[in-house]
C-alpha cells in the first residue's frame, strides 16, 4: 500500500497497532488522557500467499471508529516504508506543534518517518505489547525469529544507534505499559484501572456460572509432547462441577488440541477474536490457569483474579530450549514477589486443593 496521507488540522494523535490487546490498551490511553481523535494505523501480523492476514477486523474497531479515529488506515503490508527522505528533511524544517504518536512496545520509527512531513514535533507513547516485550531486547527478538544467529548482535548495535538518534526526532517518550521496571515488574494502578474500566464497561452480558479459565500456550514446546500435561489438568479438573472456558492463542491451529478438549463435557473451547482479558471480563473466572502467555499476567494486574502458571512445569520438558527455560527463570525472577494474584505452581497435585477451594467458596 503506497501511504500518501495528508495532515489532519484536527489531528491529536498518529496511532499504530496489530492485535485487539493494542486496541484495548489504545483506546484506555484516549480515554485516561481525554485525547480528541486522531489517525489509526492497522497492521496485518503477516502475509500468507501473499495476502495480509490481520488479528484485528474493521467490526471489533467499528464501535470505536466515529469517537476516537478521524481516520482507520488497514496497511496491507506487516511493515511500515522506512521514509529516510522525511527524517532529512525534517533536521532542517521549523517545527510545528507537538502530535502524539502511540505504538505497542516502543517508538516506531517507521510510523515517524512517515508523519514528520507534517512538521510536528514529535511526544511519543509506549502502550503494552504483551509480556515478551519486557524481556531484555536480544531474547524477545529470539522468541518472534526462532533463531540464535548473529543476527542479534547487529539488533543490539542498531538499538543503541536509534536510542542516540532519536533525540533528533523526538521531544518525549512516555510508558503507558501495564507494568513498570523497579528491580521487579510491578503493575501501573492507573494503566490497570483504565483497562479495567474499560472492559467491563464493554461486557454487554456477564457469565452467572461459576468457571475457571484455561489460557493454552503457543509454540512453547510441540503439543505431542506436552499433551500429558494438558490431560492431567482436564482430568483433574474434569472431577468439578466448575465449568471450563478455554482458550487457545489466535495463531493456534492446531486441532489435535481441540480434540482433547472435546473429550471432557465441562470444557468448552472459545472460539472468539476478542482479547482474552476482555473474555476475563465477560466470564467473570474463579481463578485462571496457564503458562506463559500475556492474559496472565495482565489479569492478575488488572483483575486480580487469582492467576496459576504452571511456566516451571515446563523445565521436566527436553523440547524446550535453553532460551526458553532462560526466559522462565527471568518472569519468576520478575514476578514472584510483585504480582501477588499470579502464583507459580510447583506442581499439578497443588491444583486440586485450589480448584477444591474455588469451588466451595
């Protein structure tokens, strides 16, 4: 898609996101800071056989569009042009004033490059990519590739380069992320209370029945080899009356899962493009359970709902990576102390005393 924008005098920001997670940390941003409408960028997360393929649709950013969006752009591309001609040009032009520029998980410069024709000065914000992103930067960039080439050296050098350059493009960058570094990652009230507001606000009609969520993993390790795990969980909670929500990451595919699933008669998978944390909402779970993804943490943030992980299960596992187990020990090292609703299980037998007490009180 060849982007000739034009500038929007009524223009307050230039915004870009990929998954309904942005979208709902976006739209609490507006909502906190009362910003008055600006441009959307979409971005598909890839392209297969050459055609994009989105996580977001233009339904779940319909309700949205006429309040907050002067504008909603779906790129058909998963990567914005680099325009180096702007970023030039812009040294040397007198600048108007401040816009502000909103992305997932850190400045995009791709998104700058493309708007500083427009003279503004530029007051970037930081809303929530999900959990990998607060990974150091070369294991993040190993968990999206899939790869340890050298690769990463060269990342680490051009960071440091943007971080010096950016001050040349940039008057301020503020994090709205949901958690902030203070030796551990601790939840941002004001973040947390916004995303809260905004989902249950969103929730038309609320589950009554008492429930417990399941979060599947995704290309954490191969399925054949972590479907024990899986089963010992559904059999262990198959022997409730709780119904079992589950829910299985976008990308997921994989339908041997789906039949595992369909074997026990109170799990019920969710076939839904919402956020998970806006199914937390609707479903209203006793407690959550899961692994490593980003629901987990953000509704023990935000919910306070009581959140188990059984990440350290993973360790008995030879099909995950050294990276991976790495990764484990930095979300323990991070969270065990400071998210006080999200509990690290040594084991599943603990399980069967939490889901007991779930269900009696």
């Amino acid at each position: 898609m060849n982007l000739s924008l034009s500038p929007k005098s009524n223009n307050s920001f230039y915004a870009l996101i990929i998954t309904s997670w942005h979208l709902d940390n976006l739209i609490a941003y507006i909502r906190r800071n009362n910003l008055a409408p600006g441009s959307l960028f979409v971005l598909p997360q890839f392209k297969k056989d050459g055609i994009p393929v989105y996580r977001l649709t233009q339904a779940q950013i319909k309700e949205y569009k006429n309040s907050f969006f002067t504008e909603v752009i779906f790129n058909s591309d998963p990567v914005l042009p680099f325009n180096i001609k702007n970023l030039l040009s812009y040294l040397f032009i007198k600048k108007r004033n401040s816009i502000t520029v909103i992305s997932p998980g850190g400045v995009n410069y791709r998104l700058i490059s493309i708007i500083c024709k427009f003279r503004y000065s530029h007051k970037c914000v930081i809303i929530d990519e999900g959990i990998g992103a607060y990974l150091p930067q070369k294991d993040f960039e190993k968990i999206k590739t899939k790869s340890d080439s050298s690769r990463f050296k060269i990342t680490n050098y051009l960071s440091a380069i943007k971080q010096n350059l950016s001050k040349l493009f940039i008057n301020q960058i503020i994090d709205e992320k949901i958690f902030q570094n203070h030796g551990q990652l601790v939840p941002r009230t004001e973040v947390c209370d916004s995303l809260k507001t905004l989902y249950i606000s969103s929730v038309s009609e609320k589950n009554t029945e008492k429930c417990i969520m399941l979060f599947k993993d995704f290309e954490v390790i191969e399925f054949e080899e972590i479907k024990i795990l899986y089963k010992e969980l559904l059999d262990m909670l198959s022997m409730t009356k709780l119904k079992i929500y589950v829910k299985k990451h976008p990308n997921d595919k994989d339908k041997n899962f789906d039949l595992l699933i369909a074997r026990y008669s109170n799990a019920e998978l969710i076939n839904d493009l919402s956020s998970g944390e806006f199914l937390i909402a609707k479903y209203k779970p006793m407690c959550i359970i899961g692994g490593v993804s980003t629901v987990l943490f953000s509704a023990a943030a935000i919910f306070k709902t009581p959140t188990y992980s059984f990440m350290l299960l993973y360790k008995n596992y030879k099909g995950i990576s050294k990276d991976r187990l790495r990764i484990i020990d930095w979300y323990y090292l991070k969270f065990n102390d400071s998210l006080k609703s999200f509990i690290f299980m040594l084991d599943l037998e603990s399980l069967k005393y939490i889901v007991d007490r779930e269900e009696n009180e």
